[in-house]
C-alpha cells in the first residue's frame, strides 16, 4: 500500500464504542444545522433524546461519513454532499446505494477512521481475528507516528467489526443490540464458525449500483489519473483509496463494473488494452455530481 502523506493525522476514536445507527447521521445533520457548536451544549442530550456519550458519537460518525465537516475550534457543520443525500435526495437511507456511498466515504477518511481505512486498503490478508488486526493496526500507526494506547485500538477495531456484522443473538433468540449498524447490509464482511475469524468477501457486490461505483471511480482518478487521464485496472483493484479494495471486488466484477460505467457516461470513462495492460482513461470530463443527481431522480 502507498504510504499516507506526512501531513495526514490519523484519527482512532471518538465512536465511544458505538457503530452508527439507522437514524444517528440524520441527527447529526440536524444538530449541525442548528449551531456549529450543537454537539457540546446541554441542550444536545434532550434535543436528540440520547446520553452524553451517544451525543459524542453521532457527532463523531457525522464527521467519519464526511455528512459533516468540522471547521475548527470543536464546531462542525452539514457537508455539501451530506446535505444533498440526507435533506434532499434519501432521508432516511432507503436506498442500499446510500449505504454504499456512505462507506466509501468512511473508509477513505483516514483523518477521522483509521481503523477502516487501514483494514479496507492496507491489511494484507483476506480473513482476520480481531488480535491480528489489533497488532498490524498498531504497527501501521506507529510506522506514521499516531501513537494510541493498545486499548484504544482494541476498542476500534471492535466497533470496526460490529460496523458491518449484525450483532449476536442470545439464547433468548433476541439480539443482544438490536440496532446493527446499516452498512451490516452490505454483506462485506462475514464471520466464521469457529466465531474467532472473519474474511471479507470478495467478488460481485449486485446491490453496489453503477452510479454509486462510478462516482467512486471517479474520485479515485480525480486524485490518482494525472495529466495523462489513465489509471492501470491494476490500480483501480488493488491501490490505496481503490474502488476494487474499498467495495472488496475481484477482478472479473470491477471489468463488469467499469463495462456498465462505460455505458452510463456514454464512453467518457473507457477502458482500453494497451501492449497487454489494461488501463481506464478519462476521455472527456465528468460532472461526479450529476451523476448522483440523475441516480437519485431515477429512484424517486
């Protein structure tokens, strides 16, 4: 994996162990909006009817999302984007996409949720325990200088695992947390039987519609395609900040993928063998953002 600009500060922490619940990003935009500084006041734990460690994570996963942005001084408000998909374009998360651009939000956030970026793009192995996850994580930060109390990283990569696997269900055949975080909906994750280990899952991803992986993928060129508008494939799978890693596909899924890409933008996102390399160019310039606003008026 690419190694993270020094000006990069890793961000571990802050979730006071809790992942994001259906509900909480919508809250957070609309504590947001009503006082940059909504999150430390009093009035915070009644207006949102949650305790005080609740409050800090809302706020916590509202900036992790990039729903939020903070602008300094410990105030936040509503982001560009995260107006546009909680106030205007799917409210209360309905549409599996949704889910999907909120991940990829939150695992290329390096700053706020580090844990996510380094197991979606610089963990080397398919499958994990929590131990080993724990110590790779930890080597990783201290190799960019964010020194953490292994605690700290322990209780991270815990609410990493329950960001994306239903809670567990007790004898009574009631979940001991029935409020599973949304992206446990994306199926990137799963658990063994031995109850220890966990792998990703690799391969088609059918619910990722294109729209959501063709903005992804234009992102990743905006930042990575150079004067020369083109990526190899090989990036696009396996690079730091990739679609393929990010969204966990193999191969043959990112080709379909970028096939159907080809399509919605009318071959201004191509890709093309050159000398036996596969490469994606950019042929003319895209609105990211149309494409968004088209997906969701097609869905309304």
């Amino acid at each position: 994996m690419s190694t993270l600009t020094a000006s990069i500060k890793l961000g571990f922490s802050g979730h006071e162990t809790f992942p994001f619940r259906y509900g909480w990003l919508q809250k957070a935009m609309i504590g947001a909006g009503e006082h940059p500084q909504f999150f430390s006041q009093p009035l915070a734990l009644v207006a949102l009817g949650v305790g005080k460690n609740m409050v800090q994570s809302i706020r916590y996963w509202g900036a992790a999302t990039q729903v939020l942005e903070e602008t300094g001084r410990g105030e936040v408000e509503p982001s560009a984007l995260g107006k546009l998909l909680l106030n205007e374009w799917d409210e209360h998360l309905e549409e599996i996409g949704s889910l999907w651009l909120i991940h990829w939000w939150l695992v290329n956030n390096p700053t706020k949720a580090a844990t996510w970026y380094y197991a979606f793009f610089g963990y080397p192995r398919r499958d994990f325990t929590k131990a080993e996850l724990v110590m790779q994580l930890s080597d990783w930060a201290e190799r960019h200088e964010a020194k953490n109390k292994l605690s700290t990283i322990e209780r991270d990569v815990d609410c990493f695992v329950r960001t994306y696997l239903p809670a567990k269900t007790a004898k009574s055949g009631v979940a001991e947390d029935s409020f599973d975080c949304p992206l446990v909906e994306l199926g990137l994750i799963q658990q063994y039987d031995d109850g220890e280990r966990y792998g990703f899952v690799f391969g088609p991803k059918r619910s990722l519609p294109t729209s959501i992986f063709a903005f992804a993928l234009l992102e990743f060129l905006e930042k990575n395609a150079g004067a020369r508008q083109t990526v190899p494939l090989h990036d696009v799978l396996y690079a730091q900040g990739s679609p393929g890693q990010a969204f966990k596909l193999n191969e043959n899924a990112v080709i379909e993928a970028i096939e159907a890409v080809q399509e919605l933008t009318e071959q201004a996102i191509e890709m093309d063998d050159t000398a036996g390399l596969k490469q994606i160019y950019l042929r003319r310039e895209v609105n990211k953002l149309d494409i968004l606003i088209s997906f969701y008026g097609s869905q309304a």
